[in-house]
C-alpha cells in the first residue's frame, strides 16, 4: 500500500509560498540539540523545494510549552537547519500575525523561514479554524512532512490542509513506503519483535498485525503477563494485571506463534549498579525483578531475526538505559543490523535504543514518528495525512 496521496514530487513550486509542517520536535539539554535526526530527516523535501524555487515557510511545535516560554523556542533549530543546509534560515518572531506576514510577503524564491514554535499558540493544538487560517494566510500550497505529529489533527497538521492545496513531504512519503510495504506485501518470514512495559499500550497493534505475521518475539516487561497467564511464577516482576485474559487467549488461539523468553536477567532492585543473576523463565524467585532477557533467550531470538525476510521492532526487551539490563536490547538491534531482510524500528524506545548501540544506519528504516507509527501500524487512520489530496 504505497501512499495513496500527492507528494511534494507532484506539484509545481517555482515562485510560491510553501508552508512546510516539519517535525522539529527535537530533544533539548541547556539549549543544545542533542539528537538532530529529525531535522535531518526534513532536508531532502526542503533541498527539494529550494531547487524548486519556492519560497519556503517552516512550521513545527516543539515541547509542550505553557505560553511563550525561551525554553521552547525553535531558535537552536534555526541554527542547525542553516548549518545542515548552507544558507540561514530566518526565525521569524512568531507562527502568525502581521509581522510574519510582511516577511513572507518580502521573501525571495530559494529562501527559507522558519515559524516560531506553533504551539506558543493553544489553538494549534485546538485545531481552532481561525488559527489555522492566520497560519496559511500569505501560503499558496502546504506539505505535510511532520510523520511524527500525523496522528494529532491540529491546526498545523490537518486544519491548514482544509485551506491550501495539501500534499506529502518525501519523509511521509518514506514512512509510508516501508510501514505500508510491512502491512501490505511483507517479504516472509515475517517477524515482529514486541517489548516496552504493558500489554495493554500493545493490544490493537497485536490484534492488527498477529494475523498477518508469521511470530512475534515477545521480550521487555510485557512478558512477564504472558508468563502469569501460563501459570509461572514472575517474583516481583511488571505485571499488568487486567491483561491477563488476553494473554491467556492469544496463547491458546495461536500455538507457537508468540515465541516467550526462556530465561532472563533478574536483580532486587533496577539501579546502575544491581547484582544480577541468570534464572530460568519458569521460575523467577519470589522478589526477585525481571529486568532483561536471558543469554539463551538473546541466541533465540537472534537466529529467528537472522532467517527473517520483514522484522518490525517495536519496544525494548530490557530496562536498557541501565548497564547490568541493556544486553538483550542491544543482542535485538544487532541481530537487525547483521539480518539480511527488511528491517523496520518503529519509533520510541526502540529508536532510542538503536541509536544508543550505533546500529541506527545499519537497519532499513528507522520511524521518526513514536506514536504515529503506532496508530499507522495498528490500522488506524492518520488525520494529517488523510486530509491531503489524494494521488
């Protein structure tokens, strides 16, 4: 299912306004940028653009600021995109009103502007139509590249598509091509390598993909409800109480598609510096915490990815920002470099955590949207992306 929508490729730019939704959304230390990924991501719709001769206008929100904050704005942004892209890129002093209006007005084909923080404003995330119209005051055209904000319908992301004619970045268009390809047409075996903290945040996902996989891997603390409902003994370990029924279900519904760890790393308390011990899935002593998978479960799991033609990752298999609990997520992300198939992370934890072990330019894709490719992969629609013109 590629992206049934017009891209940025479709349209002629030369000499327009363009208010491009980027996500820019990008962690903050002291007002320095320490993860530019996202704003790299945007670049090649941008570059586009340029060559194109329009004149470009960027949007994004940042944070979830309560009114016009100094910590929020985008201005380390501004800074980076100029060094990234070779030519400044002008913060302008707001999203909207009459100043950033006469500077869009005065700007030239090949220049690049980027708005102030969106949601310095509380009617972006109100979706307010006024608010929206004020954005796309002085636009001609508008593309949506922010995959990561798609599943939001504000006014930044879904209002302004109802104004301007609305069509995709290349980022959304990539998104789409990899997640999509995953649901659609997935080269077999297809894999998916399920972890993070509670079954409940993962049912629809499972509900939407289990039929259409081949198994699941399923590691972090969400194993140990699957453990409880085979009747083990998971000591202190994560339980999610109200998902035990499922679990039970899907076990009984699908033998041998949910592959369980068979050991794991276990300790009495979660701290960078925790005795651990190794211990057999079947039983974790009483208070004892199951913290990451075990060594034997890490070969498993990593010979199942190594026959795979699609692996999906999404959530780690361990408390991985710890030392003593990071070997089994680090054994998954290297499992996926070394793979020879298609190898998708979608978003989060899991992105974090390739980035964490270096092995983030050695899988197929990596998804700059945590919750959006969530929504995408459990079947729902994306707002931001369901209101551009259709292909």
């Amino acid at each position: 299912m590629g992206l049934q929508k017009k891209t940025v490729r479709d349209i002629d730019a030369k000499g327009k306004r363009v208010l491009v939704r980027c996500d820019f959304n990008v962690p903050l230390e002291n007002g320095h940028i320490t993860d530019d990924r996202r704003i790299r991501e945007a670049l090649p719709t941008i570059l586009l653009l340029i060559e194109q001769g329009a004149i470009v206008i960027l949007a994004s929100h940042l944070g979830r600021p309560k009114g016009r904050t100094a910590e929020f704005s985008l201005a380390p942004v501004a800074e980076r995109l100029s060094e990234l892209l070779g030519q400044r890129v002008e913060l302008l002093p707001d999203s909207v009103g009459p100043q950033v209006e006469q500077a869009e007005r005065n700007a030239k084909p090949g220049q690049v502007l980027l708005l102030e923080n969106v949601r310095f404003h509380p009617e972006e995330e109100k979706n307010d139509p006024e608010f929206a119209r004020r954005l796309a005051a002085e636009a001609d055209l508008y593309v949506n590249d922010a995959f990561g904000t798609a599943h939001r319908a504000h006014a930044s992301t879904e209002g302004v598509a109802h104004l301007l004619p609305g069509v995709a970045g290349l980022l959304i268009e990539k998104e789409i091509r990899f997640l999509g390809k995953a649901l659609e047409d997935p080269k077999r075996p297809f894999v998916a390598i399920m972890g993070g903290s509670k079954v409940k945040d993962k049912i629809a996902l499972i509900d939407n993909l289990l039929p259409k996989l081949d198994c699941i891997l399923v590691g972090g603390g969400m194993a140990f409800t699957f453990l409880k409902a085979q009747g083990k003994g998971i000591g202190a370990s994560l339980l999610d109480e109200g998902s035990i029924e499922y679990c039970a279900r899907l076990l009984s519904e699908n033998p041998g598609k949910l592959v369980l760890p068979t050991d794991f790393v276990v300790a009495r308390q979660l701290s960078a510096d925790a005795q651990t011990e190794v211990v057999s899935a079947d039983n974790i002593p009483d208070g004892m915490i199951g913290a990451d998978i075990g060594p034997q479960t890490e070969e498993e799991f990593s010979k199942i990815i190594g026959r795979a033609g699609t692996v999906l990752w999404n959530g780690p298999m361990g408390v991985f920002e710890l030392a003593p609990f990071e070997a089994g997520t680090r054994a998954v992300a290297k499992a996926l470099a070394e793979s020879n198939a298609m190898t998708i992370v979608g978003g989060g934890d899991s992105a974090a955590a390739i980035d964490k072990f270096g092995y983030a330019d050695r899988v197929t894709h990596v998804s700059t949207g945590g919750g959006a490719s969530l929504e995408f992969l459990e079947g729902k629609t994306l707002p931001g992306i369901a209101a551009l013109q259709d292909a």
